[in-house]
C-alpha cells in the first residue's frame, strides 16, 4: 500500500478511537432528545416535595411516555419545588390536568404521571400545572406510622 | 553433601530468576527511553499503528458489540426482577467502561497483535536479521523494537474506547430497540451514574497500563527467544500466557485502587 493510503488509515483509526472516548465521556449526551421525541411543548408543575425525581425523567400519561423533565429548581418565595416539563405536541391536556409523582415499583426510579381533567380549555405552552400531589417519602411514611403505632399504645 | 546439593542448586535458580527479572527491568528502561527517542522517525511508528491499530480493529468492534448484547440480555433479566429495568444503561456502561472495557480488549490485543509482534521479532532473530543490524552498527532495539512499542501503546486506549462504546451502542440495541426498555431511562440513569472522570478516565488509565503491559512482555518473551522454530513457537504461547496473567493481575490491583 502506498503511504499515502497508510496515512489515511492511521488517521481515520486515530479519530474513531477519540471519537469514542468523547462519546464515552459526553456519555451519549443528548441523543435521546435528538431521537426520542418530536415537537414538544413547556409546561412548569409546582410541587411541594419532589423526592427524587431528576431531570431527564419521564412524564406519563395513562402509562404511556408523553414527555420529559427538562429541568428542577426551588422557587425561593414560595419555597416549592418547581418543575419545567416538556411535553410532545401530538398530546394535547385539559387546563385542569393534575400532576403527580410516581415511583416505578418498590424502589424503581421516579416519574411524573398526569391526570387529564374535564375542562374543555386546553393547556397553553408555558402555562402551569396547578393541581400537584408530592411525592411519596418512605421516612415520612414510617415515621406517621411509628407516631400512630406509639399513640395506639399509650392507650391501651 | 546432598542435601547441600540441594541448597547450592536452589540457590542458583533464584539467581537465575533475580538475574531475569533485572534483565526485563533493563530491557523496559531501555526500551521506554528508545521509544522516546522513536519519535524521531514518525514514519515507522504510523507504519506500526498501522500494523498493530488498524488490523486490530476489525475483531475488536464485532467483540465490543457483542459483549454489549449480552451484557444487555443478562442484564435485564437479572434486573426485571427488582423492577428496575430503567438502569440497565448504567449497568451497561459502568460494566464496559471500569472492567470489561479495558480487560477484554487487552486479552484479545494480547491475542491478536501480541502473538504477531513476538513472532515477527522471534522470526527476526532466527532469520539473523537481528544480528545483521548489529553488525551493521544498527541498534535493532531502537530500530525494530522501539516503534513497536510505542505503536500499540498508544493503540491499546484508543481500541478499548471504541470497545466501550461500541458495547453501549450493543447494550442499547439490545435493551432499548429490541427488548423496549425506555430509551430516556437508559440514558439519564447512564449520565446519571456514570463519572467521566472517576470511570471514563480510570478505565482509559487501565488500557494505558494494559497497552505498556502487553506490549513490553510481547517485545521482551519475542527478542529472548531461542532462534528457532520451535523457540518462536514457544515464545508466542508464553506471550499469550504471561501477558493474560499479567492483565488480570494488574487489573485487581488497579480497581483496588481506583475504586476503593
């Protein structure tokens, strides 16, 4: 083979392998926003307590993907989580529409499912999901039952 | 008087082990400081990229994107168990990235470019084309040897990377396209989880190591090789055998450090 040719080569060897250690490092960064969904829509949800929920997580409706989480913040007046969601554009909810936090199984990872409502006005983008319920935290759960359990006893 | 026997001779043998190990260490040194002063002749370096590189690649992008389906398979099926399929991506590529990555891809370079560097020099030496460049006032080490190393010491990274994500891209096929696990799951829990420093760069600094490794025991076990068939034939099975003891060695080591 000529040198030009092994050049060439060891070239295009060198830059595969570089481009696979940026891949590996962006860590596939923003493929599933570029391949998963289409068109989409904002919408803010304001809960009081998010537990775990992360960006990138999925927004539910009915069981089905119909969106994602873009990003969370706290709303330092309020103090309420505030939640930007991103939904696709061939879904369309009512202004009513409730949102809540739901974990996958016992301890899978957590989501957002939303409940339609009966309002015949529909969600704008940009508009906010007022109707929230928080997520469930396990410790809050033991320690209401603990707290329950103890004021049974001193009953007895 | 034979028990005495007994101690005189096992005495040599160690001698005869220290004096190995002195002659390997002597023979790293020197070959580490030659393939500096490689850099000199670019030339026969990009010729051994080549060599060692660019035909390596072929075997280790179909192991990589195997390795990545398997892992994916076992790996939700392990995890549908506890109903956690969303972290097969993490699973996926925390298992790629730290372990098999680096590992694999240094057993089969071992396998594949090792056994052909130690050939060719055993093959070297046999024919007397080693001896002539000494006579020749040419250092066959410097020449022949040095830009071996250096090659697939910088080859060695670049294939476990392209080993990685090619087994990400398996994992996801696998899990995502086939099985339909959420692709938004898969890779939120993956940059969730995954370090770029503490995994992405440990497991680089692995495959750095893992290329010095394979390349100095294939370069050293070829140029001490008896000059003859059946001395070539032997060299490049002890290649394969120390350089693969050696990798799963050094890899315990490694993440007893690094991840501790």
């Amino acid at each position: 083979m000529n040198r030009k040719g092994v050049d060439v080569l060891v070239g295009l060897f060198v830059l595969l392998g570089f481009a696979a250690l940026v891949f590996l490092a962006l860590r596939a960064g923003n493929m599933s926003s570029s391949l998963g969904l289409g068109e989409t829509y904002q919408v803010v949800a304001k809960f009081d307590n998010i537990g775990g929920l992360k960006p990138r997580a999925a927004v539910r409706s009915a069981g089905v993907v119909v969106g994602r989480v873009v990003s969370v913040s706290l709303d330092d007046q309020t103090f309420q989580a505030v939640v930007r969601l991103e939904l696709d554009t061939r879904y369309k909810f009512p202004k009513d529409t409730s949102a809540k936090i739901l974990t996958a199984g016992l301890l899978g990872e957590q989501y957002i499912g939303l409940e339609p409502g009966g309002d015949s006005a529909l969600l704008a983008p940009g508009g906010t999901l007022t109707l929230t319920q928080s997520a469930v935290v396990l410790e809050n759960i033991i320690g209401q039952f603990l707290y329950k359990s103890a004021a049974e006893g001193d009953k007895k | 008087m034979n028990s005495a026997g007994t101690v005189s001779r096992a005495l040599s043998w160690l001698g005869d082990r220290m004096a190995a190990t002195g002659r390997a260490t002597r023979f790293f040194l020197r070959l580490s400081y030659l393939s500096v002063e490689s850099l000199r002749r670019p030339r026969l370096i990009i010729d051994q990229i080549h060599f060692i590189g660019n035909y390596s690649l072929s075997i280790i992008l179909v192991s990589g994107l195997l390795i990545g389906f398997v892992l994916g398979l076992q790996g939700y099926y392990t995890l549908r168990r506890y109903g956690s399929e969303e972290a097969l991506g993490l699973l996926v590529t925390l298992s790629l990235v730290r372990e098999l990555g680096p590992v694999v891809t240094a057993l089969l370079f071992a396998g594949r470019a090792g056994t052909s560097l130690t050939a060719e020099v055993g093959l070297m030496k046999a024919g007397e084309q080693i001896d002539a460049m000494e006579m020749m006032a040419v250092d066959p080490v410097a020449r022949v040897l040095a830009p071996r190393y250096l090659a697939a010491v910088i080859c060695m990274p670049l294939l476990a990377a392209l080993f990685s994500a090619l087994g990400v891209l398996g994992g996801y096929l696998v899990g995502v396209v086939m099985i339909g696990v959420d692709a938004g799951a898969f890779w939120s829990q993956m940059q969730g989880g995954v370090d770029w420093l503490r995994d992405v760069g440990n497991g680089v600094a692995k495959s750095v190591v893992f290329g010095f490794t394979v390349a100095f025991v294939a370069l050293h076990v070829g140029y001490q090789a008896e000059a003859t068939p059946e001395g070539v034939s032997r060299a490049t099975t002890t290649t394969v055998v120390v350089a693969s003891l050696a990798i799963l060695a050094l890899d315990f080591i490694l993440t007893a450090l690094m991840f501790s």
